[in-house]
C-alpha cells in the first residue's frame, strides 16, 4: 500500500507529463529499433565512416521539473533519516485554581453625577512603609528624576504624585480593553492610602472613570512601573470613549520600569515587579494571583460565578504598595556599595542636567566598577566621549610628543 508521501509524490509526477514523457521515450526507442532490423547491411566495400552521433535533445521543462522533485524527495528522506528522535516534552501542569475568594466586606459603594461605583481604601502603614515613606522625605525627587533621564520631567513633591496601577480585561489595547480595577496610592503623613475604584459590572464604568480624575485633581506627576505605555493609555482611551476630557497623557510621568532595567539588565533573570520585589526589596508574596488571570477573575465575577475577584484586589494593592517602595529604593544617591550600572545611570542623568563636574566623577566610579568586557562598559566610554570639552572651532590640534 503507498503511503501518503508517495501518492503525493505520484500525483506530482503525473500532473509533470513524467510518465507520459518515460511512455513516449519508450515508443521511439522501439520504432528506431525495428527501423534499424529492416534496413540491410551495408557491404565492407561501401562502407561509409562512421559519422560523429548526434547530440542528445535538451531535456524537456517537464522531465527538468520531474528531476528536480526526485532529488527533493531523495534529501527530505536523507534529512528525516538522519533527524534526531523528538525529545518528550515535560507534562504542562494546570495552573492553580485557588479557592473562590468573594470581594472585599469593606467595599462601599459610591454615588457621583455619573451614577454609582465600587472603592474600597486600605492603608498601608507597617514599619517597612513608615521607612520607605521617610526615606522618600528625605532624598525627594531628585536623584528619581536623574535616573528617569527625561527633561520634561520637572521637580515634583513625592506629597502630590500618585502611584497608578490597573487590572484590565486584556494585556492588549483596543477599543474592547475594559480597566476594571484602578489602583491610586497617595502618600499621606506615615502611610500610603490605596484607593481602589472597581467596576462591579460595565454600567459603573463612567462613574468610575469620574472618580479617577476626581483623585487625580491634587497630583502633579504619576508613578508607575511599565504605566508610562500601558496604564495611562488604556485610561486615556476610555476617558475619551465616554466622553470625558482627559489629562493623563499630559501628566509628567516617572516610569520605575525604565529605571530598573537600566540598573539590572544581565544582572536579574527579568525586571518583572514581583522578581525585583524578591530579588531587590526582599519580600515574597504567598498565594498570590498572577496578573495573567486577573481578567478571567473578573469576567467570571461579572457573569455571576465563583471566582477569585479577592485576590484581584490584594494583587493590585500589593502592585501599588511595592511602587511607593521601589521609589524608595531609587531615590537614594548611589554609594560606594552601589553596582556599576546605578553610577552609569546617575552620570548620564547628570550630564542631561547639564551637571558635567559632578557626571565625570560619578562616571569615573562606573568605569572603575564595570567589567571591561561588557556593553555597559560601552555605554560608560560613549559617556566619557560625550563629557569631553568641545574643541573650539579654527583652534589647531594638539601636536603629538615627539
């Protein structure tokens, strides 16, 4: 019985004319043979020489395109003879499920002239915040603004910026992408106060999306990690969609995702929030529910099933909270325990402030930290090129020591 290769491999040479061609080659081989018996032998006297034989006709396009499908077959079969065997895959186990966590007791329901909405507030005021928030009092936003490296970035008080972070129905824009959940933390005396405006069906959106800007009439600058090309626009387009002037796009924004993958490219596995919370803050969350399953929580929630909408919540007031503390972290000056690419970002904050003095000092740290074999270490030389002073115009270049 022919395979299916084979069969394949039939059909093709017959829609070539291969066997018509071989059937036709056959017949005039057989019609000179018989010519050939017929004629009689000519004598040894009048024998004529032999003349040179003619050459062979050119080959036929189909016979052409005929052999050229052979030697195809003949090295996929050589490949597949010489491929290794398939290595077996490990067993994909299913993601933790969890048991259905129902939302929060606390959350109030609130009314505003575009009708009701969910928030729930929460506080977090442990020792490790009360540092943090001390922290962020004293260094203020300096430092944060050099490594951000962005002149349109002006001098903000860390008292009128909000830490923004959303949960949305898909990890994409578009005019289908719902925010669900938007989570503004405020700094306020010893404590960070997490607002958490929810939608509990799509009827509350604009209600909802009312309340946002209501927080954010006291701010001067956002605060968020990778927010700066997510969060903002996805809030942008659905303030737009209903109808609401939006101001997020002209907000100074400080995107703490940029910072950290200047400091710890090559040096973490990924500059993911939760790998920097256990790599860089050390803390670990338990049972927490991956963002990737946050929009399927509240889909399951809004029609009506056991879900884990409570974990969403915790999720997203953790993502905040970890916000007000990896500020903290960036807001302090690099010291001498301080690694090579913090320096480096800190120099070329500098000289974009046009601080060259104090650039070429913290340079000179960075270059004497980073391993010459690096692409950091580029980086640093291209700043030094940089920090060079500029050769006056029609000035005659230095002659080299004899």
């Amino acid at each position: 019985m022919a395979t299916e290769p084979d069969a394949f491999r039939d059909r093709l040479k017959r829609k070539l004319g291969l066997a018509r061609g071989s059937a036709a080659s056959a017949a005039s081989a057989s019609d000179a043979a018989s010519a050939e018996e017929a004629a009689p032998a000519p004598s040894d006297a009048a024998a004529a020489p032999l003349a040179p034989p003619a050459p062979a006709p050119p080959p036929k396009p189909r016979a052409e395109a005929a052999l050229l499908l052979e030697r195809m077959f003949e090295r996929r079969a050589k490949r597949a003879a010489s491929a290794p065997a398939p290595r077996e895959r490990a067993p994909v186990a299913p993601l933790p499920r969890g048991p259905a966590r129902p939302l929060p007791s606390d959350l109030a329901s609130r009314t505003n002239a575009r009708g009701e909405h969910a928030e729930l507030e929460r506080r977090f005021e442990e020792p490790r915040m009360q540092e943090a928030l001390q922290r962020l009092r004293t260094h203020g936003s300096e430092v944060l603004r050099l490594h951000a490296q962005r002149a349109e970035l002006p001098p903000f008080e860390l008292a009128r910026a909000a830490f923004l972070d959303t949960e949305t129905t898909a990890l994409h824009g578009g005019a289908g992408c719902t925010v669900f959940l938007i989570g503004v933390g405020l700094l306020e005396e010893g404590a960070l106060r997490v607002h958490q405006v929810f939608l509990r069906s799509p009827s509350d959106e604009a209600a909802a999306l009312a309340r946002v800007l209501e927080l954010l009439r006291e701010v001067d600058v956002l605060v968020s990690f990778h927010g700066k090309s997510f969060d903002r626009h996805r809030l942008h387009a659905r303030l737009a969609m209903l109808g609401f002037e939006s101001p997020l796009l002209r907000f100074p924004h400080l995107d703490l995702g940029h910072i950290a993958r200047r400091f710890y490219r090559g040096e973490l596995r990924d500059q993911r929030l939760q790998t920097l919370e256990r790599e860089v803050l050390g803390l670990h969350r338990e049972d927490d529910l991956p963002g990737s399953q946050c929009p399927a929580a509240w889909f399951a929630h809004v029609g009506g099933r056991p879900s884990r909408i409570g974990d969403v919540f915790e999720h997203n007031a953790l993502d905040v909270a970890s916000l007000a503390l990896l500020a903290a972290r960036f807001a302090a000056p690099p010291t001498e325990a301080s690694s090579g690419r913090e320096w480096l970002s800190y120099a070329r904050g500098l000289r974009l402030a046009e601080r060259r003095d104090e650039a070429r000092a913290a340079l000179e740290r960075a270059i004497a930290k980073l391993n010459a074999d690096s692409a950091d270490y580029l980086r640093a030389q291209e700043e030094a090129r940089r920090l060079r002073p500029a050769r006056a115009r029609g000035s005659p270049r230095a002659e080299p020591p004899a």
